[in-house]
C-alpha cells in the first residue's frame, strides 16, 4: 500500500520568511497528493492540492510542486504571518475504487514575530 | 461543518468494554474514512468505506471494526477497549479518492 514521509516533523521560521514542507510518496499509481492545515484543537481543513497531470499549483501564498519522477511533492509558503502557525499534513491517493487517502506524519510550523 | 458529525465528541470508557464512535453526514458522499490522531504519528487510516457495505482495513485496523449499513453513517466498533486505543479519532467524507475529503470534529476517546 501507500506509504507518505514527510519532513521535517518541526519548523520554526521568523515572520516574512519562507517554509518549504516536503513529502515522498511510494505508490507510483497515486495521482492526487492534497495538503491539509490543522489548527490547534481543530479539525485538519484542506488548503491547496495538485493533479499527477500538474507540476505546480499557486494560492496566493501558497504553492506546491509534484516530481512525478522522483516521487515527491512540496509545500511552499511565501511571506509567513503568525496565523500560518498550525500542523501541515501532506496526502496521497490514486483514482481507483476502494483505495484511500493516505496521510504524512504532519510538520508542525511555528511562526514567530 | 461540510454535513459531517461525529458522536459522542467526548468519552471515557474503561479497558475491556466495547466502544462504538458515530459518524454521520448529509452530503451523500461515497467515501468516508476513519483516522486516528496521535502525537508522533499524524493520521493513520484505521478503516474506510467506498460504499453502502464495501469496507476495507486501513494500515491501524487491529482491533477495530465498523458497519456501514446506510450511506450516511459509518460505525467504528472497539471490540474490547485498551489503553493504546486512546487517541482522537476523526471521520472524513469524500465523493471520491482525488476529491477534497471534509473531516467531522473528531472524538476524543480516553480509556482507563
């Protein structure tokens, strides 16, 4: 089945700085690779996600590339304000009837003032 | 709340009784999903459903079971409770495998 590794499990960075999260994932069949925020005591909210047929998806501050090839995905937040505190998980899927989304070990992001 | 609920949100059982944690939605949507949360450990699938009766075991199934009888509840059933099963436990639903998954407010489930 599905395995995702994400890194880091932590990271720290001063307001107005990047972050950068990444995943691998091994199931090359996966097609679908979302990203979901969860803030402390909340549910985990979806933010961005990417398509095998897409390299890269931008929202405002957010963006996140997929190298099919190498089998890995990132998230990128430009410009960090205190509220992008919050655990970052990464997912991945594949569209086939009776498979599941499978979820990264969370990077915790902590963004400073 | 995206239709999705689950109940209790809160319970305190002791080891070696049965537990059963409710998951309901209102959106009709094909898939929905069982996680648990753990420090450490982020969410890992315990058991999901890809239709009325179609079940399958997550990577964390071992003493878990669940019921899908209607399209809109999924039940997850701890056979015999054990303190390693405390945890959050959150639902999620899903039209489909590369679609946004909505998650309920997740139950906080304590076991002495």
């Amino acid at each position: 089945g599905e395995n995702v590794e994400q890194h880091p499990s932590t990271l720290s960075v001063q307001e107005g700085d990047s972050a950068v999260i990444k995943c691998t994932y091994s199931d090359s069949a996966s097609n679908y690779f979302p990203w979901y925020k969860q803030e402390l005591g909340k549910r985990p909210q979806l933010i961005i996600d990417i398509r095998s047929n897409v390299g890269e998806k931008k929202d405002q501050r957010i963006a996140v590339t997929l190298n099919k090839t190498a089998k890995h995905f990132s998230l990128h937040i430009t410009e960090t304000q205190p509220e992008d505190s919050a655990v970052y998980f990464c997912a991945a899927s594949r569209t086939q009837a009776g498979t599941a989304l499978i979820f990264g070990k969370g990077t915790t992001l902590s963004v400073s003032s | 709340d995206a239709g999705i609920t689950q109940s209790p949100r809160h319970k305190v059982t002791e080891t070696g009784t049965p537990v059963t944690l409710r998951c309901h939605q209102t959106e009709n949507h094909r898939y929905m999903y069982w996680y648990r949360q753990d420090p450490g450990h982020g969410l890992r699938l315990i058991h999901y459903s890809y239709g009325v009766k179609d079940t399958d075991k997550g990577e964390v199934s071992d003493g878990y079971s669940v019921s899908r009888s209607k399209t809109e509840d999924f039940l997850l059933t701890l056979e015999s409770a054990t303190s390693s099963q405390t945890s959050v436990y959150f639902c999620a639903i899903a039209t489909g495998t590369n679609t946004e998954a909505f998650f309920g407010q997740g139950t906080r489930l304590t076991v002495v």
